[in-house]
C-alpha cells in the first residue's frame, strides 16, 4: 500500500473527528455555563432555555436538508461550509453581549453543524475503500462523537471558572479554522450528484418545531391561556401535520416515515428519540440546581459527571458486543429502564443531600445512555438495504436531537410551571407581592441584584432553593415515567420474532440519498 496514500487517508480522517469532537462537545458543554451566562446577561430560566434550545432545535431541522444539500453540491464543500459557519456562530457567541444575540449565534452554530454532520461519514466512506480500514475508521469517529457529549460538562466547569462562560466558545475558533485549512488539503471532493431539496418538508417542519418549542418555553411564564401561546400550539399541531402529509406525498422526502411501518425500527427510532428526552431535559437543569442551590463552582459542577462519562465510554463498546450476541432488544430495553431508574433515583434527594449519597444514580444514568447508543444504529441499519443506510443515519441523528430539544422544552415546561406556582405561594406566606417572582427566578440563575441594586433576602432565596428542588424532582419523576413507559413499549415492538434484519419498507427514491 502507499504509504503516502495511507498517512493522506488517516489525516482525513483527523481531521473529521476532531470537527464532530467540537460540534458534539457544543451539544453539552454549554449546560454547564448557563448560571454564568444567566448572572451575565440577566437572562431567566427561559431565556437560557433559548440559549440551548436554539442550537438543538435549528440542528435537528436542518439535519436532513443538510445530507441533502451535500448530495446536490458535494459533500466535502458543503462541509466546508458548515464548518466555517460553526466557527463564525462559536465567534459571534463569544462576544455577545446579550441573551437575543446569543441565542443568534447559538442558531448559527445550528446551521454550520447541520451542514457538515451528514458530510462527515459520507466522506470518511469515499476515504476508506477497504471494509476492515472503513469499519475501524467508522469506530474511531463513532467513539469520538461519543466521546465529546461524554466529556462538555468535565471540560466545561474548569474553563468557565478560569476564564468565564465566553471560554465554551472561544475553544471552537482556533479547532474550526485548523480544521478548515485540513479540510481545504486533505479532504477529498465528493462528486455531486443530482437531488431535490424538500423544502415545503424544511419549512413545515422548522415552522411547526419552532412554534411548539417556542409555546413549551413561554407558556409557564406568559400563562398557557395566553392568546401568543395558544396560537402557538395551534400552528404547531397544523404544520406539524402537513409536513407528515406532505413527506408522505412528496418523491424524495426529507424524512422518510415509512420507516415507522416496521415495528423494530419504530422501536429502535422511538429508544433514541425517548432516551434523549430524558437525559437532555435532566443535564439542561442538574447544573443550575448543583450551581444555584447547591452552590457549587462550574469546575465542582462538570466534576460531578465524571461517573455519567467514565460510565459512558465503559458501556458504549460493551453494547455492540451485546447487540452482536443478542440482537438490539436486551441491551436497549435494560438501558432505557436504567436511565428511568436513575432519573426516577435522582428526584429522591434534596438540594443538602451529599454527591456520594446520590453518585449511584449518576453511574445508572450513564450505563444506560451506554448501553442505548449502538443499538439503535444497528437496528436501524440491518432493517434498510445498503442504498438507504445514509438515509436512516440521518434519521436516527435527527430523532436524537429532536428528543433533546423536547425533553428541555417539555420537562422545561414542567419545572418552570412547578417553580412559579410554589414560588408565588411562598412568597405571598412572606407577605411579597407575586410579581417578585421572575426576580426570585432570577437569583437561580446567578443574578444577584434587582433592579435597585439590593439583593434578594435570605427567606426568598431560601423560597427559590426549595421551590427549584421540588419542581426539578417533579420534572425527573416525569422524565423517568415517560422513559419507563418506553422500555416497556420497545420491548413489545423489537420481539425476538421481529428482531431480525429484513427488507427494507415501501422504498422511495429518495431513500438512497443521505449518504
């Protein structure tokens, strides 16, 4: 073999993990700023709901459209682009200077991460011929995605100690423009070839994800018989049911929903899609209660998941071996019911309960995740023909993060409305008006002041504290409940009869195009 050739291949393939470390890294690593960046920027619970919502949300709208777009003119420049994009969005986030130009360049990053994620493993597969190099190269990049949702809150805390919350996107600039001079030399071009953008399918589904998530997030605060938040629902039902109708219709859809029509990818769509609710939801408000409760630093805070992570990586390749042995049933079944053990686990403790007392639930958590992630991918993928492998990658990526921006916006909707009506009822026992509430809210977030200047009194910070570890309790027991609900339906749908590879469902054209 050349070894010129071969050392060309390995580079390329640095230079693919590195880029997917930092825009999985971005998924996670933010979590762990948010009471900075809520102190900071005086922005409420809400407002950082947008700050990680804005991200997930355009990412998971545009995931699919972006494998298209790569299909139509070339994979590597649309990469390119993307990455250029994160970086510029990693940059403009850095300087914001305010919650709305934040969430912004959180959108921003969004759309450069849409972009080169489907590029990523269409090029690695044009780099790598040989099936054993292709496989071991597809485990290096699997284990590196995995690595860098593992890893954010660990790396997270110490940097936002050290250097404050614009640190979390600061480290993306020097890797995003390292990885563009690698990408321009030794990513190869990928011909492109000819596709139809779904875009009644983009618009639908942005318009009808952005009106539901936007209702789940303002509704606890405006009220939901308010008019905004009711429209909202409302149009979210609509487009949401027209994008179901049109993607049937359509010749190359942006999601193929006949993959529903077998039950074993149902199940396996439905564990991806579910474990991320819960998990998502859970890590977006585990910082601001360890931080804002407990009083935690960021760098104690990130520590704190080094059980969930150390677990993580353990269980990852551990779920592979199982799924070759037993198929995708038992590994998924059992780590969907430990992360709603340990959600289920974590809302038995208060704010003054010792980390020790509770790491059990953190390692749960962690094992469970694990154990999810292979699975669902190789269910998936032995149940399509070879030309629809890149189509159903896509889709497990975009159900994933779609399960993320509900889980924070649902579970959100939970806790935020839990926390007010228990804060209003303690502040009117302290004889406070309700409208002190947003304020109290506030202090949460590490927003000491109030508009004059004077800080909160003991017996209301004391009020925000138990309030938030009551709300945070009811918004785990509802996460654990809807991920128990969903071992129980997985294992009904991915029986061993219908555990087996099989033909691929009602094949349309466009099944052969993410890859």
């Amino acid at each position: 073999m050349d070894t010129r050739n071969d050392r060309h291949k390995w580079q390329a393939l640095a230079t693919l993990c590195v880029t997917m470390f930092m825009a999985m890294l971005d998924n996670v690593i933010v979590n762990i700023a948010l009471p900075r960046i809520g102190r900071d920027l005086d922005a409420g619970i809400s407002g950082l709901q947008w700050v990680a919502e804005g991200y997930s949300l355009v990412y998971a709208a545009l995931l699919l459209t972006g494998g298209t777009l790569g299909d139509r003119h070339g994979r590597t420049r649309v990469y390119r682009i993307g990455l250029a994009l994160f970086t510029l969005g990693s940059a403009a986030a850095a300087l914001a200077g305010g919650t709305g130009a934040l969430v912004a360049a959180r959108m921003l990053q969004g759309v450069g991460a849409a972009l080169l994620t489907p590029g990523s493993l269409a090029i690695l597969r044009q780099v790598f011929t040989d099936e054993k190099e292709r496989a071991r190269a597809i485990g290096l990049w699997s284990g590196v995605s995995a690595l860098g949702l593992s890893v954010g809150p660990v790396v997270g805390g110490p940097m936002v100690d050290a250097f404050g919350w614009a640190s979390v996107f600061w480290i993306n600039v020097p890797v995003g423009l390292v990885g563009l001079v690698l990408a321009y030399r030794v990513l190869p071009a990928v011909a492109p070839r000819e596709r139809r953008v779904d875009l009644p399918g983009l618009l639908l589904s942005a318009g009808g994800l952005g009106a539901l998530v936007y209702g789940l997030v303002e509704g606890p605060g405006r009220g939901w018989t308010d008019a905004r938040v009711l429209a909202c629902g409302a149009v979210a039902a609509v487009l949401l049911a027209l994008f179901a109708v049109v993607e049937l219709r359509v010749a190359e859809p942006m999601l193929e929903l006949r993959l529903f029509r077998d039950r074993v990818m149902a199940g396996a769509l439905l564990s991806g899609l579910m474990v991320s609710f819960g998990m998502f939801g859970a890590m977006f408000f585990l910082p601001l209660m360890l931080q804002g409760v407990m009083r935690w630093t960021p760098t104690d805070a990130g520590y704190a998941g080094l059980p969930l992570s150390a677990v993580i990586v353990f269980a990852a390749p551990l779920s592979g071996r199982l799924t070759a042995r037993h198929g995708a049933r038992p590994p998924l079944v059992l780590g969907i019911a430990l992360c709603a053990v340990g959600l289920g686990g974590l809302s038995l403790y208060s704010g003054q309960a010792h980390y020790w007392s509770y790491a059990w639930t953190l390692v749960l958590l962690g094992f469970g995740m694990g154990l999810t992630f292979t699975p669902v991918s190789i269910a998936v993928l032995h149940r399509v023909a070879p030309a629809q492998t890149g189509m159903a990658s896509a889709t497990v990526n975009t159900l994933r993060e779609l399960g993320g921006v509900l889980g924070i916006a649902v579970l959100g909707a939970v806790l935020t409305n839990r926390l007010t009506g228990a804060l209003t009822d303690a502040l009117h026992r302290q004889g406070l008006p309700a409208d002190g509430v947003p304020h109290a809210v506030s202090a949460l977030t590490g927003h000491a002041g109030t508009g004059t200047g004077a800080a909160p009194a003991a017996p209301v910070l004391a009020a925000v504290d138990a309030s938030f570890v009551d709300a945070l309790h009811l918004a785990l027991r509802c996460g654990s409940a809807a991920l128990a609900a969903t071992a129980v339906l997985v294992a009904l749908l991915l029986r061993p009869a219908a555990d087996a590879p099989a033909a691929a469902p009602a094949p349309s054209p466009a099944l052969s195009g993410a890859s």
